[in-house]
C-alpha cells in the first residue's frame, strides 16, 4: 500500500470536520470516497466488517 496509516488518519479527520460543519460538496464526497477505499485496504477493515455485522444482526433481531 503506497499511503501510510497516517495518510488515512488524515483523510478520516478531514473528512469527519466537513460532514460536521455540513459543507460536504462533490470534491468533498469524492475524499470521502477515497478515505472509505483506503480504509478497505488497511488492517482495520476486517474489525469494522465484523462491528457492521454485528451491529445488523442485532438491528434484525429487535426489528423482528
């Protein structure tokens, strides 16, 4: 992976301060796709897979 951990850090901070400040534009959203596709590949993925997972499993299972 060429980018450090570090690259990714910043694009997820960038990232969270325009959603707060709702000024999230189209180069924005494109940032936000980058940091998402980046964050596909760091080693974090597989945790949050697993969070997301478990987090709808659990949505499903008070729904229904």
């Amino acid at each position: 992976m060429a980018l450090s951990v570090s690259a990714l850090v910043l694009f997820g901070v960038i990232c969270i301060i325009f959603i707060r400040n709702k000024q999230l534009k189209i180069g924005h959203a494109i940032l936000a796709a980058l940091f998402g596709f980046m964050l596909n590949q760091s080693t974090a993925a597989k945790p949050i897979q697993d969070f997301l997972s478990q987090l709808a499993k659990t949505i499903s299972g008070v729904a229904s």
